[in-house]
C-alpha cells in the first residue's frame, strides 16, 4: 500500500493515547457523579440541599461551555486538558474529606466547569487536527471515549461496592491516573496546522496556543443554522430519553426493569453506531444525512406511541434503533459547522455547541414531564419527535440553499 494511504489511518492511530487519557479521567468523573448520587440518597439530606447539589454540576458545566476557551487558548490543548483534570482530582478530593453543602455546592461547580472545559479543548482540538474529509471518523472516536467511559464509571463503582465510604477516593484515582498517563505514558498530542485560510499553509507548532477571536451565536446561525437545531435537540433528546423513560415505562404499565432495559438498548445503539456513522458522514453530504437521520428518529418516535406496552420486546428493539438514530445526529451536526468557519473560531464554536447541548438538557426535561402529566406518557417522545422534524425541515432548507448557491456562479 502507498505511503499516502497509509497517512489517514496514522493520524488516526496518534489520537489513541490521548482518547484513552480522556476515556480514562471521563471514567473518574462518571465515579465522582455516580457516588455523589449515592450520597444525596441518605435520609439526613435536606430536600433544598439535594436540589441545590443536584444543579451545582449542571450550572458549572453551562459556565464551562461558556468561557472554557480562555483556559484553551491560553495554555494550549494538551496542557489545558491537565490543568482542568487536575481540577477534578482536587474537586474530588475536597468532595472526600467533607460532606458540608456550603464546600460540596462549589466544588460540584469546578467539577462541572473543568469537565466542560475538557470537552471544549477535546473537541476543538479534534475539529482543528481532522482534515475535513474525515472529521466524521475523528468525531465518532471521540464520541465513543466519552460514552464507554459512562459505561466504565458504572464498573467501578460495581467493583468497588456502592457502600463503600471511599467512591469519592477512587473517583479522584482513577481521574489521576488518567492525567499521569497523559502526561507521562501518552506521547504529547499531535501538532496542529493551521488550515489554508490564504494562498499559503503555516504549519503551527506544538500546543501553541489558539487564538480567542471568534464568531458568536448569529454568526454560527447564519453558517450552520441546521447545527444549532440539531445540538439543541441531541441533548434534548439524550437527557429526556436517560431521566424520563422509567417514568414513562411506569405510567404504561412496564415493569421497571423492562424500562431500564430500553434506556440501555438506547444507549448501546447510539454507541455502536457512532463509527459507521462517522464512517458515512465522510462519504454523503452530512446536511443529507442528518435529514435521513432526524426522519428516521421521528419515525421511530411515533412508533414507540403507538407500541405503548403492547410490545415489550419490540419496544427495546425500537429503542436500540432509536439510539442509534438520535445519538449520532451531535457529531455529524459539529463536524458539518466545522466545515463552514475559519480554524480560528473552532475553540469557540465548539464552546457555544456544548452550551446548546447542556441547555437542551438542563431546559426540556421539565417541559417534557408536565406534557406528559398533562396530556399522556407518549406525550415525551411526541415532543422528541416534533424536535426532530425540526432538525429535518432546517437540514432540508440548509440543503437547498447550498444547491442554490452552488448553481449561482455555474450560470455565470
């Protein structure tokens, strides 16, 4: 084979240590959230504090999407990547050595900003490293780290025993682990070139820092009006899916293990896809694949009304399905905006997509819940399913609009 097409699967190869540095600390994090659960379930909490615990992660992660640039742009991607790390581990530590809510309600807000942080320098720096034509594949590596890393969290703590009194320990271990490996065992993280944006490619030297300047919201509207739809609506859909299944499998008439069931099968369908996704998305127009993608999630939303609990077995294949459709619509919608801004605002860009993301689940969930105590419990994935038409019409409007502008200079 030509040393040319050997030269994609080597740089692809060069992101595994540091996909597994981030799987690894991801881990950790996925422990520090789990045990923390675990926690806030013992009789002597207050419900006021439960609450206001519960939002601390959720408000820091959302402040971290915001301004997790400036860590990014000013220490560079891989050193970034450590100093935020080491936030959690101190986050941990501190979450350990007390239970008093005026120490845990910050600490729960760094954790929550520097695990947003690390997603901004992650995908940003993806965005930056992956040629055009391949930012589907790049992404979809990144998108299965972060979700067997929720998988992995679970195994430790199943391991460890959910009544041991020292989860928040091994949460900090196991996030330390993953920053010694990046730093010491993992090689440094490959150099970033600037993309041809003039007449001539400046190559960038290693971890130098990204510049801040940057396209705001309207901007990135006007690029990629079919992103913003879709990232809103992808975290719309993977919260509403994680936190209100159970409740609605109950109101039907499932048994509760039944509902457990459907919201894994979702989960493990959106995991096993993300690579042929990725795959795909390098090889079709991603505006055309996101209009098949957000069709198909609708189709399977009105199928899941219709089923109710007449099915059950049909049910969890419509869910597997369902997750295979809707989990993947995120990467593909990034990697399509990435595609239409200049190198330069890719930090930002990928700090306003995670905002949209955290909004769709911070702000739905409880729209969705009155919906169905109002109307019905297929009232949930009436609301999912109507987002995702959403995100077809603007894919299609998108879609045309290309064409039009592709047609304008061949009739000149």
């Amino acid at each position: 084979m030509s040393r040319a097409g050997l030269a994609p699967a080597s740089r692809l190869r060069q992101l595994g240590p540091m996909m597994f540095s981030l799987l690894v600390v991801i881990s950790g994090n996925a422990v520090l959230t789990s045990a923390l659960s675990l926690r806030l379930a013992q009789p002597h909490w207050a419900e006021w504090e439960v609450q206001w615990l519960l939002t601390g992660f959720p408000a820091g992660f959302l402040a971290g999407c915001v301004l997790g640039r400036v860590p990014v742009a000013r220490l560079g991607h891989q050193r970034a990547f450590l100093v935020l790390g080491g936030v959690v581990v101190l986050a941990a530590l501190g979450l350990g050595l007390t239970d008093r809510i005026e120490v845990w309600l910050p600490l729960r807000f760094l954790n929550g900003f520097a695990v947003a942080a690390i997603f901004v320098a992650m995908e940003s720096y993806i965005n930056l490293y992956a040629e055009p034509r391949r930012r589907g594949v790049y992404f979809s590596l990144y998108m299965v780290a972060t979700s067997l890393a929720v998988v992995m969290g679970q195994i430790v703590i199943t391991a460890v025993g959910t009544e041991s009194p020292y989860l928040f320990e091994v949460g900090m271990l196991v996030c330390l682990a993953g920053l010694l490996h990046c730093r010491y065992v993992g090689r440094a993280w490959p150099s970033l070139s600037v993309p041809l944006v003039s007449a001539t490619l400046v190559p960038a030297p290693p971890e130098r820092p990204v510049p801040t300047r940057c396209g705001n919201f309207a901007s990135l509207f006007r690029s990629a009006p079919a992103t913003i739809i879709c990232v809103f609506q992808a975290g719309m859909t993977n919260m509403n899916v994680v936190a209100l299944t159970p409740i609605y499998g109950a109101q039907i008439g499932l048994p509760s293990m039944l509902s457990i069931a459907m919201v894994t099968a979702f989960m493990t369908g959106g995991l096993l896809a993300q690579a042929p996704v990725g795959w795909l998305s390098d090889r079709t127009p991603r505006l055309l694949l996101l209009l098949v993608q957000s069709l198909l999630a609708c189709a399977l939303c009105l199928v899941i009304v219709l089923i109710g609990s007449a099915a059950p077995l049909l049910l969890w294949l419509v869910f597997f399905a369902y997750g295979a459709a809707a989990l993947t619509m995120y990467p593909v919608a990034s990697a399509h905006a990435n595609a239409q801004i200049d190198s330069r605002q890719m930090v930002a860009a990928s700090g306003l997509l995670l905002s949209l993301y955290s909004l769709g689940n911070i702000a739905t969930p409880g729209t969705a819940a009155g919906l169905m105590s109002r109307f019905t419990p297929g009232a949930l994935f009436v609301m999912l399913g109507a987002g995702a038409v959403l995100v077809g019409a603007t894919a299609l409007f998108s879609l045309v609009r290309e064409r039009r502008g592709a047609a304008r200079p061949a009739a000149r």
